[in-house]
C-alpha cells in the first residue's frame, strides 16, 4: 500500500486554499494521495482517495473488483505572475480539474489486451486525447450532473469510458475533480476537509 510521504502530507497542511474530498455519506478508508506545486513551491493541486487503493487494471477482471473514488481539488487561480516575475503562470479553470482527473484515472489503467512495451506509446495517446476532451467541456463526450458540495446542488461535467468515469466542478475558490471505478458517481457527494487526520495526515 503507498503511503504519503511527509513532505506530500506537509503540503497538504501548507496549502493556502481548503480541499474536498466525500461528504460523510462515504465511511470506507481515506488518504492523502499526491500534491502538485508551483515552481516557487506554492501548492497548486492535490488528491485524497477514498475507499480501495487504486491499481493498474492489468487484467480483465480487476476493474470489476476495485472500488475507488479519488478527488482532486485545484485552487482557482487567474492568470498570474511568477513569484520571481519572470513568467506567468497558467490560470486554473474546470478544465484544469477534469485534466487531472482524466489522466489520474488513466494512470491507474492497463487494458488487459496491452502488451507492457506498448502501454507508455498507449498511455501518451491516451493522456493527450484526455487533455483534449478536457479543453472541450461542452462538447458531446460529457454530459452534466448536479451533486452536493457542503449540501449546496453543484453542476459538475460527467464522462463515462471503460476504464472508469470523470467528473469536474467549480466551488467556491477551488476547482473539483474526480475519478473513480466501482463506485457510481451519481450518488457521490464532497464536502470541505475540516480535518486532515481523517486522511493519516
């Protein structure tokens, strides 16, 4: 099982924005999974999962037995200056969320007839067409969903695919994403994490 390493848990305590993860409706395990940061060390992102620890789908069998949701959450950024005013960083948008979401699901996926010197060809066509769909969150490939966040109805964009489903909204000054498999995204629901121990951190 992985565990957090103490920088990663130190980053999700340090974070100047809340993260989300299941409401209380979800009593399985939790845990801090990775974080993401800027290149001044500001952290931008991070994801708690929830329930079985997600593993790569090598076999035909092995999505149908998993039951994980993972949920990503990204401070809602405009357009910005470097910390060091050199560049400018991306803003963050609901696009930014359903790209993590899409290609954390993607990594943890194998499609059983895959030969294992074909999956990082496989894994980079998959990631950019993931991207994509991403960039284009009213097109045909998603459709919409209203879940509660804090018990308040949010849209969120849906997106089903073989290897798991894809979901992305805004609450608040963050982003949420999420990702899952054997777990029915129509009757999740997020809340703020009001204590990160419940995660091992």
């Amino acid at each position: 099982m992985k565990t957090t390493s103490r920088v990663e848990a130190d980053g999700f305590l340090r974070a100047p924005f809340a993260w989300y993860g299941l409401d209380e409706a979800f009593t399985g395990p939790r845990r801090l999974m990775q974080i993401g940061t800027a290149a001044d060390g500001t952290v931008q992102h991070g994801s708690m999962g929830h329930g079985d620890e997600p593993s790569i789908k090598s076999e035909a069998g092995s999505a149908e037995k998993e039951r994980f949701a993972v949920v990503v959450t990204v401070a809602a950024n405009p357009e910005r200056r470097t910390g060091d005013g050199t560049g400018v960083l991306d803003a963050t948008t609901v696009s930014s969320a359903a790209w993590l979401a899409g290609s954390g699901l993607l990594a943890h996926t194998w499609p059983a007839s895959l030969d294992h010197g074909l999956r990082d060809h496989w894994l980079d066509q998959q990631t950019e067409t993931a991207f994509e769909l991403a960039d284009d969150l009213d097109g045909p490939a998603w459709s919409t969903l209203s879940l509660p966040v804090d018990g308040v109805p949010v849209p969120f964009h849906y997106r089903e695919s073989e290897f798991g489903w894809v979901l992305a909204g805004s609450a608040g000054d963050v982003h949420i994403g999420a990702y899952g498999r054997g777990m029915s995204a129509y009757g999740l629901g997020f809340s703020r994490v009001k204590d990160l121990g419940a995660y091992g951190a």
